[in-house]
C-alpha cells in the first residue's frame, strides 16, 4: 500500500509503502517524524520506525490494555509519547523504538463515547455516556493532568427539544492564543421564534471554569466546513459555493455573550487552475489548464486550511490575501482594525496610508479654488482628518516602547486615559499587538515611527499648493496630539516636518 506523506508546515514530501493488511482507519506521524503508527482496528495500533524518512525494521503493535475496550483513536502527546482513548479509559503510552515495544506510563479509568485533540494546547476533550465533557491536558511527560468538566451544550429542535450534540458538529481551535471549544447548534436569539443556526465559543483553561465566550451567526443552511487562517475564521457553505469571514478579535453585539456577523460574507476562494500534465485524464492536451471546480461535493476542508479533492486526489492550502480586504471594503475603521490583527498585515496598512493620503491630496485640490481663502473645513475633509486620528490612536492604543508592559487594542468606548505620572519615553519604535493576544505572542508587527514618516509625511515632497501644505498640518498636529496622549514621543523627523 502505497503512502503519500506532505506538511502545511514545511516543504517535507515522504513515498513510501506499507503492508496491505485491510483497512486503515487511522495514520499518524510521531511529531519528530519518527515512527509511523497505524490504526487497523478497534483494539491496537501498529507502529513502524523511520530512519532518514524512510521505514526500517519489523513493525510491531500496541494492544489496549482492557481485552474488553474499544479503541476510539489515538494521538501523539510528543516525539515518543502516544495517548489511546477508549471507550473505558485513557492509557498513555512511551514508545521505546530501540526496543520495537511501547511502556505504560499512566492510565486513567474513564468511560467515553467520543474525544477531541488539539496537538497546538495538548488538550484532550473527551464526552462520557451522561453527557458530560472532559477536559485534559498531557503537556507534562507520563501524566495525565485533569482539567474541568461541564455539561456538553445542547441543541434547540424545531419542535423547541432540547437534543444532545455529536461529536460532528464539535471541534477544538486556536484563535488568539485562546483554546475554544466549539459545536454547531441551534439557538433563540433576541427572544425570536425562529431558530438560527450559531457555532459557540467555549473558552477552554485546564484551570478555571468553562464559559460561553462568542456566538458566530450563520447566514446559511446546508453543509458547511471551517478554516482558521491567521485567526480568522472562515465559514465555507458548499452549496452556495461561498465564505463568510470572522474575527472575533473586533466587536460584536454583546448579549451576556459577544455575538459575531461576518466582516465579510458572501466571498468566494480565488479561482484557480489545474495544469492537465499533473493529472492526464482531465484533458487529452497536457499543456492545457484546466479550471478547479470550487467548493465541490468532493472537497475536504481542514480547520487547518487544507483542501483535498478526493475525486483528482490533489490538495491545497487555503491562504489570506490581505491586499483586497482595503479594496471590498469601506468601513476606514474596520479595515485598520482588521490589518491591525493581522501576522502579515503591515505592507498592507502601510500602503493602505500612503493610498489614504494620496486620496486626501487629491480632494483637497479638487475641491479648493482659491488657495488663499482655504480653510479645512467641510464634512468631506474633517473626514479624512478623523481617519488619519483613528490610524494614530489605534497604533497607540496598541504600543508600548521600550518597556515589558503591552496594551491590548481597546474600543473607542473603554479607552482609559493615561496617566498623568506615566513616564515619558524617548523611542521611535511603536510594536503593535492584536487584541486577546498574550505578550508573548509572536503574531504582532512592529511600525516604526520612520515608517509612518515616509508612508504618510513624505508624500508631500514636491507639493507647493497652499492647501496641501495645511493639510499636513493638521495631519501633523493630529498626530503629535494623539502621541502624546499615549505617552509616545514623536520622532524629531516628524516632529521638524
């Protein structure tokens, strides 16, 4: 039997085969890429070596340690670490490949119907037979740390009964640092008749209890699949062949819960082709390109962002593309709000800037006949002053200079003031951190206050007209106000401009 191995993570691409012993119900990778195990039934798993990618020696099994468990799955807790969930206990298990046999470590008695992995967290949810859900963690080698437990959330039926979930409407995800627990279910909203269709956000800590967070809206019935790309998460509905897209990072309504519409709906992925070489049968000219049916029957889309087509047995990785988000939409604020949370958004902001001051030049002279007796003044032009504040205080709100303290990006309406003791700091460097992301979190970008300076300030080199002139001005005062409010210093290149 043949086996294709690729990462999301790396340009890695294993071959190799295996022995043809029936069906495979589950195959995983050690996280080193070291052994191979391989799930053929419900009572054990079998497990292969790898040296440099390749298998090598005798392959050798693993039973439950109960003859009368069932084995629901099993995960990789590390390199050498295995964890079996069955339907009577969690056993944890060390693999000595050296030895070609796998030790107990620990073991706990626990009856389940159903479980969840996230390898991100090292937490494991399991679901008990009373409706109770589990929650563990196995980041610590040999042990099986117990987390809270709460009752599983339950689903409003058309005939207004309340029914259980399954383990196919629930699965773990990482958004924000945060771990949630999340299941599709049907609920009243607003004290209204109708049933909506949501996905609930349980935050998930191993201490402290298990609470209802955010409550995603869906547009649509009909089958649906989720990704989640550079904390975005995204809706994929297969039979209107379209995306909507959330961020639960910028605000929603707020009903004991945050409630959360798309900030985009109704989008669609990016086409793309098919050179016929890669698969002859689509086409008897192997030059031609032939165009992917998307969001077809034959689509597997991962939380992860990859797509499989079962029918070609090709797959993809799902990407952002930030660049047209400044471009579809209108909302100023929204759009530097969602360029703000992203890893990769700061080419885009920037440029998004100098696009915004280009745009304001041009209607400044369009609009103004006599130099003169200009006066920035109109709804047209105090606009685009308000837009160029927002853009400062946003990075402000999000900055910290040269000290260990971070400040979460905050709403226009819980913004507190600074201090009146805070200490100046002398610095040009402003790092911006997404909301709900913890200090230590590597998805944030740093806009320096040259940056600013050249995509902004420097747009109005070469431009004499009167009108221009003050309206950098007011730019320019705008932004040493706002700055200062947060305790920044401005740069003497933008502070002499």
């Amino acid at each position: 039997m043949g086996v294709n191995v690729k990462s999301v993570d790396n340009d890695l691409v294993l071959n190799f085969r295996i022995d043809d012993q029936g069906e495979v119900l589950s195959i995983k990778f050690s996280e080193n890429n070291r052994i191979l195990g391989i799930q053929r039934t419900h009572r054990s798993v079998d497990f292969l070596n790898f040296q440099a990618n390749c298998p090598g020696g005798l392959q050798y099994s693993q039973e439950c340690k109960n003859k009368s468990a069932l084995l629901l799955g099993f995960v990789w807790c590390s390199n050498y670490e295995v964890l079996f969930v069955t339907n009577e206990q969690l056993e944890l298990y060390q693999a000595l490949p050296e030895k070609n046999i796998l030790r107990l470590n620990s073991c706990l008695p626990l009856n389940t119907c159903w479980f969840l992995w996230n390898p991100e967290t090292h937490i494991c949810i399991t679901s008990d037979p009373e409706k109770k859900l589990h929650m563990f963690q196995l980041k610590t080698p040999g042990t099986i740390t117990k987390g809270p437990k709460f009752l599983s959330p339950t689903s409003v039926g058309a005939n207004g009964d309340t029914t259980s979930i399954e383990q196919k409407h629930c699965f773990l995800t990482l958004l924000y640092d945060d771990l949630y627990f999340c299941t599709i279910r049907y609920v009243k909203l607003y004290n209204e008749q109708n049933l909506t269709r949501t996905i609930s956000f349980y935050t998930l800590k191993i201490e402290g209890p298990i609470a209802l967070a955010h409550l995603v809206i869906l547009d649509y019935q009909g089958p649906v699949s989720f990704s989640v790309l550079d904390n975005l998460f995204m809706v994929h509905y297969q039979s209107r062949k379209v995306t909507s897209v959330f961020d639960i990072a910028l605000n929603g309504t707020v009903h004991n819960v945050i409630h959360h519409t798309p900030i985009l709906r109704d989008i669609s992925i990016a086409p793309f082709n098919l050179f016929s070489k890669i698969i002859p049968s689509l086409s008897a000219n192997l030059d031609a390109q032939i165009p992917i049916d998307l969001y077809s029957a034959n689509w597997i889309i991962h939380l992860c962002g990859v797509v499989i087509d079962n029918s070609l047995g090709c797959s993809w990785l799902l990407c952002v593309n930030n660049m047209v988000f400044p471009k579809i939409v209108a909302n100023h604020n929204l759009v530097v709000d969602f360029l703000l949370h992203r890893s990769s958004g700061k080419s885009v902001l920037l440029e998004y800037c100098s696009k915004l001051v280009v745009d304001s030049i041009e209607e400044v002279t369009a609009n103004v006949d006599k130099p003169v007796n200009y006066k920035f003044d109109g709804y047209g032009l105090n606009q685009r002053l308000d837009q160029f504040a927002f853009v400062f205080k946003r990075i402000c709100e999000v900055s910290y200079c040269g000290t260990n303290v971070t400040s979460k990006l905050l709403s226009d309406s819980d913004r507190k003031a600074p201090s009146a003791s805070a200490p100046s700091c002398h610095c040009s460097t402003v790092k911006t951190i997404s909301k709900g992301l913890y200090a230590g979190s590597l998805t944030f970008y740093i806009i320096s206050q040259s940056e600013i300076y050249s995509h902004l300030f420097l747009k109005n080199q070469g431009v004499e007209r009167l009108e221009v002139r003050k309206l950098f001005r007011s730019i320019l005062i705008e932004y040493i106000r706002i700055f200062s409010e947060h305790d920044i210093c401005v740069d003497v290149s933008i502070a002499n401009f």
